[in-house]
C-alpha cells in the first residue's frame, strides 16, 4: 500500500449548507492504496460524499519514504489519518466575500449529509 496526494479544486454542491458562505477550496486529500487509479477513485469519493463538487485536479503524487519525515506539519497530520483510516482531506477556502488579508483563518468542522 502506497500513500498518495492529490490537491482538488473544488465547490460547495448547492445542498452543501455548511459552506454556503463559501466560494470555491483547494482539497489536500491523502489516500492509502495499492495504485493510483484506485487512490484517485476513493478520493472522488470521500470529497464527493462531503457535497463537494470537483472542478479538477491540480496535483497526482505518489509520496515516496524519504518525502514522509518532512512533510509540513498539516501534510503530516493528514498523512497520520491516512493511515488510521484509509483516507484523510483538508479543505483550505476562499470565501464568497473576501475579507482582509490579515483577517483570522476560520476553520469549520464538516458532516457529512
């Protein structure tokens, strides 16, 4: 089993109303598998599940042993869960009204429907 990476663009599906207030995110989504094509496959899914509509794919990786021990700390959490479970996503948004620059970073916890 191989660990993989993929960066997703994605939007809120309309009946997604945890985010309604957002306009677009990029996906880090880890998933641990025998191949890529499989990998890809889950990812679709679990992002998918959460009502999240893929625009496209913006980045593939196989990460390989040696990349693991410097990963930046939120790609090593998501690489952790991964492993626990298979298959791990953060979602980094850009809201429908933009805010300052300097504006704190607000983090929402999903469910999924």
């Amino acid at each position: 089993m191989n660990p993989y990476l993929f960066v997703i663009n994605v939007i809120p599906m309309p009946e997604n109303k945890d985010c309604a207030d957002i306009a677009s995110a990029i996906a880090h989504v880890w998933v641990i598998s025998e191949d890529r094509e499989s990998a890809k496959n889950r990812a679709l899914d679990y992002v998918t599940s959460y009502l999240w509509e893929i625009i496209d794919f913006e980045h593939e990786f196989e990460i390989q042993p040696q990349q693991i021990p410097v990963l930046h700390e939120d790609e090593a959490l998501l690489y952790k869960k991964a492993l626990q479970f298979g298959v791990a996503a953060d979602y980094i948004a850009h809201p429908k009204i933009p805010g300052k620059i300097d504006d704190p970073v607000i983090k929402k916890r999903l469910r999924r429907p």
